[in-house]
C-alpha cells in the first residue's frame, strides 16, 4: 500500500447504531444497504466518508464473522483476512477520488488492527471500481468465477483462480 495521506475535505468513520437507525428512515442506495446488511444480517462494519457533514460514500468491512451472518459466502477469509465489499458513492460526488481513499483508509486501518491481507472484488465490466482499487493501491491477484444454483437460491459455487 501506498503511504497514507489524509485529506482534510474528507471524514471517514465507522457508523454508529444512530447512524443506521437514520439511514433506514431514508431511502436511497444506502437506505437499501443499511436495511439489508445491518437491519436483516446484522452486520454493523460500515464506514461513511462524509463531505461537510454529507455522507456521500459508504464501504462493509467483512472478517469471516460477517460472511458468517450472509447467507452465501463470497470468500473464505482466514485469520487476519478482511474484505472491503459494497461500497457505493454517491452520483453526483463520483470522480473526486473518494472511493480509492475509502479504501486505502480502509485497507490501512485493517492492518493496522492485526489484518495481513485485505480483499476487494469487482466485476469484471466495473472498470471505474477496478481502477479505483488500483489506484487505492491494491493489487490483482486473480479471477472468481460465481455460480449459484438455481439462480435464486442460497446454494453457489465459487472458482478461484490466483495469479502468480
């Protein structure tokens, strides 16, 4: 990773039990996040970046804990592994490089708390979030290829393939 440089435009913290309680009298992309993970999964590893008090990104960081309380698992993450998994920014706030700070502020305060590894994914059409994580400092490591059988169950297949 990258040294990591703070930037004053921008406050990134974990969100609070009030935070999410806000969120779900809202509606919107987060609205729908903080009713689906947080509300149904209870899972509460959020992270909102905040512009002049704006929450204008939001990032899950998912130990093997959380994948726990998912209902199929993406990666199997071992000890000290963590992933940074649906993140959103807002429309209007993309292209100021937001994103790439969420997750190198994410990614370093991992390891900073013990992490030696932390993940991300994308599809492999998303080339905005591909070159954000790249430009966060991450690097690729391979490929997933997903399955789930039928399409609408909780039952999946899961290939990965490492780079060398």
């Amino acid at each position: 990773m990258p040294p990591f440089k703070p930037r004053p435009d921008l406050e990134i913290r974990k969100l609070t039990r009030k935070d999410f309680s806000a969120l779900m009298c809202d509606s919107g992309r987060f609205s729908e996040q903080a009713k689906r993970y947080y509300l149904k999964r209870g899972i509460e590893t959020a992270y909102g970046a905040y512009i002049d008090g704006e929450l204008v990104h939001i990032s899950w960081v998912y130990t093997a804990a959380e994948y726990s309380k998912e209902p199929f698992q993406r990666l199997a993450l071992e000890n000290h592994e963590a992933e940074i998994v649906n993140c959103f920014t807002l429309e209007k706030c993309r292209g100021f490089g937001i994103y790439p700070y969420a997750i190198q502020f994410l990614s370093n305060l991992q390891f900073q708390n013990g992490m030696k590894r932390v993940y991300m994914m994308a599809d492999h059409k998303n080339y905005a979030s591909q070159r954000g994580i790249i430009k966060a400092g991450l690097k690729p490591l391979g490929r997933v290829t997903y399955i789930r059988f039928p399409a609408t169950s909780s039952r999946s297949i899961y290939y990965r393939r490492h780079q060398n």
